[in-house]
C-alpha cells in the first residue's frame, strides 16, 4: 500500500492494553474514514489474547494491520513502535478509548496539501465528552511564533479558565519528524506535552487547527483514562528537569493548575501542596494570577465539591464545559 503527492498514504496508529471493546470502537472509526487511502496499525502493549481475538473477529479489512508487543512497554514506546510499523507518509494517533468522526482525516489531508513546510503539525478541535456535560476545545487555536509551553499551560482568563490544548487523538504529523524525534520511551505521564515542547524547540515545527470538532475524547468513566491516574509529584519533577523547555509563566501555571489539582484529587496534605507553591517560587514566577489558580485548586474546588448541593455542582460542571 502507497500514496503518491495528491492521496498520501495516512497511518492511524493506536495503542492498547486490556480493552478489547474499547479498541474495536476506535479501530471501526478510523476505517470509517470517508478519506480511503489509510491504514490501521494497532499496536497491543504486551500480552493480551482478549484483544487479538476481539480485533479478529470485528475486524476483516486488509487496511488493519495488528502488532502484540511480547512485553508491555508503555504508551510511548508503543507508539514509536506504531510509526516504526507504519507505512504511511502521515501518522495520525488514536488513543484506544477515543475515536474520530467520519472526515477527521480528510480534512486533515486537505491542509497537508496546501502546506510546503516538511516540519508540520496538523490538528483540530474536538468533543471533550463528560457525564453531564460536552465541551469543545481548545477555544483558542496556536498562534504562529507563541511559545508552546505557554499555548498548552497558561489560563487566558481568572474567571472562565481556557488554555490551548493539543490532544493525542487530534495529531496528524510527518512520519519523518517522529522517526527524528519520538516520544520519550518510559514516560508514564504527560507524553503528549512532552513530545510538543521538544519537537517545537528543536524543529520549530508549524502548527495548523482544522475548525470544528472532528474527534471525541471520552472522560464519561475516567478511572481507565491515563490521565485520570493522578501522580503530582512525577509530573512535577518531570517539570523540574525539563524547566528550560518552559517560560517561567507557563512553568508556574502548570504547577499551580496541574499539579495543585492532582495533588487534591490524591488527598495530598496541605504542605504538599504548598511546596508546589514553593516550587512556583523557586523555578517560575509567582504572578498574582498564578497565586490565584493555586488557591482555587487547593482551597477553594475542594471545599465548594464538599459543602455545595449536587444540583449546584452538576450545573457549575456544565457551566465549566461550556
């Protein structure tokens, strides 16, 4: 299977463990693709016969391509293993929990043409999927020569908080610039961010946000989400020694959003959560607003989940995902 310069030979790369169900939603969406010239490399993170058995017997399209890994090595390194099996010019990432609306990669295609720069970067806006409530983001897209780390972590606003966010699911990129820069093998957290910030630092790659949402990120049930697994303190060090791939603001806002909120959700002790602070202090900046997202994180979310009435605390969730 090839491409040529006007239909590129497009990879979906999904990597998965333990979710059989899950992975086949997210396979069928990405076959789904009114866009034809695509292939699917499913990448199976160690052992898992449920799996293999639940693909081969949803799937029979000779554009599914299956890969079990003899040992788990974790989401990064099994997408580096995705894209090292890939055929394709372009590498488009699903997570196995999410999927694509039917003409998410056509779009993506269509902005692929008409760009020369061979270090590019092609996303969207998506559904951010919630029990009560939808939310499309990001708000805002990247803005040509913003520094990245400040597009991804810092809030434009005290009141309705709204930053730039890139999700995994969204991504249509180069196979030539992963190949030159991969995710970082054994990261268990912050893959996605980690991957932004060096690959823009080094390549200063172009950023594209095809409008509308073309993807949907499922946080319906979050105990089986990566990213519901709270560990502040890896991610703070992760921060820490990659501080020079930061702004000082952008460095401050991740400890005093990210981190403040997931030491909270991991019942974190007060002095926890104030060398966060301390932290802010010591590597970032301690700006009035950056003093004011810690206080709301560490204070005041906890208190107002604790006392408010659930009608009140539904609608103040639907009011944040609007």
């Amino acid at each position: 299977m090839s491409g040529d310069s006007t239909t590129p030979l497009v990879t979906a790369v999904i990597p998965t463990r333990n979710r059989p169900e899950l992975v086949c939603r997210a396979v069928r969406s990405a076959l789904d693709q009114t866009y034809k010239n695509l292939e699917v490399v499913v990448v199976v993170d160690g052992t898992d016969p449920n799996t293999i058995r639940a693909l081969r017997r949803s799937e029979d399209d000779p554009r599914l391509r299956v890969f079990e890994l003899i040992r788990n090595v974790g989401g990064a390194e099994a997408r580096n293993v995705g894209v090292q099996k890939s055929g394709g010019t372009w590498i488009a990432f699903l997570d196995d929990d999410d999927e694509w609306l039917p003409d998410k990669i056509e779009r993506q295609v269509r902005i692929a043409r008409c760009k020369n720069e061979q270090n590019t970067i092609i996303t969207c806006q998506y559904i951010d999927r919630y029990v009560h409530a939808d939310l499309l983001r990001p708000q805002r897209f990247y803005r040509p020569g913003e520094p990245i780390s400040e597009y991804l972590f810092c809030e434009s606003s005290l009141v309705h908080p709204t930053r730039g966010f890139l999700a995994t699911p969204t991504l249509m990129i180069p196979k030539s610039l992963l190949l030159a820069e991969p995710f970082t093998r054994g990261l268990r957290r912050n893959q996605d961010a980690d991957w932004l910030l060096r690959v823009m630092a080094k390549f200063n790659a172009a950023i594209y946000t095809v409008p509308g949402p073309l993807a949907i990120v499922h946080n319906e049930v979050c105990s089986g989400r990566i990213g519901s697994n709270y560990d502040w303190r890896y991610s703070s060090e992760w921060a820490v020694s990659n501080r020079h791939l930061f702004t000082r603001r952008a460095l401050g806002f991740f400890f005093a959003t990210h981190c403040v909120f997931a030491a909270v959700k991991q019942g974190e002790s007060v002095s926890g959560c104030l060398s966060l602070l301390y932290a802010c202090w010591k590597y970032a900046i301690l700006s009035p607003a950056i003093v004011w997202f810690f206080f709301r994180h560490a204070a005041l979310a906890p208190l107002f989940r604790s006392f408010a009435p659930r009608w009140l605390r539904i609608r103040a969730e639907q009011f944040r995902h609007r």
